[in-house]
C-alpha cells in the first residue's frame, strides 16, 4: 500500500505534504517556572507563611542579637 501512496505523488507531479504541525501548548500557570514568574497559589502560600512566621523569626533574630550583644555592653554599665 506504500508503494502505491509513493507512486501516486511521482505521477502526479505533488510534493509529499508537510506533517501537520501540531499546535502549541498554553503553559500551566501552576508551572510557569521557565520565566522566573510563580503563580498566585505560590504567592498566596509564601504571603501566608511570612505572616505566620515572620513574627517568630523576628522575635528569634531579636534574641539573638541580645545574646551576642549583651557581653560587649556590659563592661560600660
């Protein structure tokens, strides 16, 4: 049956047709991570987590720097 495709285009004088191209695919908005671009879900989650934990990381770094602070302050007290 191939032969006979194959001989009907050189009879004929046509050019084997081009494959049909398919057509392009719309990225997901959840994976958008080729642009450097993250979703809304993404950026809701990371809002939610600094207003969750941002408190207590700060309060963290707050305590930190009084312990490494304190010993240098208290020779002039």
């Amino acid at each position: 049956m191939a032969d006979r495709d194959e001989e009907s285009y050189e009879s004929a004088g046509a050019s084997i047709p081009e494959p049909v191209k398919e057509p392009a695919k719309v990225p997901d908005e959840t994976t958008d991570l080729t642009r450097g671009k993250t979703s809304r879900r993404e950026e809701a989650y990371l809002t939610l987590g600094i207003i969750y934990y941002g408190g207590h990381v700060a309060h963290w770094v707050w305590l930190q720097v009084q312990e490494q602070l304190f010993p240098l302050v208290q020779p002039y007290t």
